[in-house]
C-alpha cells in the first residue's frame, strides 16, 4: 500500500457515497514514524499529519516546518491538560476535547492568547471503560458547555472498538454531529475509512498502510 493508493481509495469512496471529490481530509498518522519515512512522505506532497503525544509532536514537527510549506498538524491522542499550552502552539487541530477539565483550559488558554486551534470532542461510541471520549448520552450537554466556553468545536471523533462492526459507530457519530448542527466527523482508520467515509467522515486517520507497520522503540 502507498500513500497513492489510499487517496485513490478514498476518491473512490466519495465518489461511491455521492460526495464531492477532495470533500474528505486525509490525516497521515505518524505517531512513532521515523522521521525518514515522515519525510518520504513530505516529499510526496502530502501536509496533513496527526500525532498522538505532544512530546513526540514537539520533537518532530518544528523541523519538518523549517523545511515544508502548509504543513497541518492535528493531534489525534489523549491530551493532558498540563500540556494543553504546548498542544495549542503546536498544533492545527486537537481531535481529542473529551472532558470539562480539558475544555475549561483549552478556553483559559485560548482567552491568554488569542489563538486556539479547530477542536473534535471525542465520544466514546463503545462506552468503553479504558477509553476516553464523553459518553453518547453526555455529548449533547457537553457540546454546549465548549460552545458557552467560546471554543471553535469543529466536528466529533470516535475509536470504535475493536470487535465491533464499525458502521454503527460511525452512524451514531454522524447523528450526534447533525443534531447538533457541527460539520466535521473524525472517524475511520487504515482498516474501515471507506465505511466511514460513506457514512460522512470529514477527516480519516491512516498510518501504517502509509507509512508502514510502526517502528518500536529499540528495534
């Protein structure tokens, strides 16, 4: 698999589920890459990329930016509030707004500083115990709350779990986003992002059918 041949796919996937063409966003994973791989695919042209770890991102990523243009980072795993301010320097998007701790101090910062970048509320699909995200039945409430703390909520985003049948995922997302008039849908994965994409996804997250299997510390 190369990076050609998931936009391929996911072009083929909007054209199948009647969406306009480049209406999906494709968010290359590079969590734990190593930066030539990162590179490669910088080379290729590819801008978008998401991240887990803010430290991992802030070790990464202010290089990459010295040297290519447009780069958009998005950070795509659990964030702690005590690097909220690292995270909102860094970078474009936080897909991973999952509590009121969280949004109180992403909305403190944004206050400080004038800035805050685009934001997806995590919601626990699966109402999975070891999984963050706000449950299906608290995001109605919890979309408000960001909305009264003046943050751009951009759209939602879910993990669904592992032994399920993701469609049922992704289409309790798209409800919970049209109900509360947001847009953007972070959903699907190197194994399900066409499923996703015929159910509304606007941004998918692939890694290792770009990149590779990950590369683990000390191999």
């Amino acid at each position: 698999m190369s990076l050609d041949d998931i936009k391929t796919r996911i072009a083929d996937a909007e054209a199948k589920a009647g969406r306009a063409s480049g209406s999906v966003k494709l968010i290359a994973v590079s969590k734990v890459q190593p930066d030539e791989r990162v590179e490669a695919v910088l080379e290729q042209g590819h801008r978008v990329f998401g991240e887990n770890r803010v430290q991992e991102a802030a070790g990464k990523w202010p290089a990459f930016r010295e040297r290519f243009d447009g780069i958009e980072l998005h950070l795509i795993g659990p964030l702690q509030t005590n690097k909220a301010r690292q995270a909102m320097e860094l970078v474009d998007a936080i897909h991973s707004v999952d509590r009121p701790k969280l949004a109180r101090t992403l909305a403190r910062l944004a206050q400080e500083t004038g800035h805050c970048p685009d934001l997806f509320i995590q919601v626990n699909t699966g109402e999975e115990d070891q999984k963050a995200g706000v449950l299906p039945s608290d995001a109605d409430g919890f979309i408000a709350e960001c909305r009264d703390l003046d943050l751009p909520v951009r759209g939602l985003m879910c993990i669904p779990p592992v032994e399920e049948e993701p469609a049922l995922h992704f289409a309790l997302l798209a409800k919970i986003a049209v109900r509360n008039g947001l847009e953007g849908l972070s959903m699907g994965m190197s194994g399900d992002f066409e499923t996703a994409i015929a159910l509304g996804a606007t941004h998918v997250r692939v890694g290792s059918a770009i990149f590779g299997e990950r590369v683990k510390a000390g191999e």
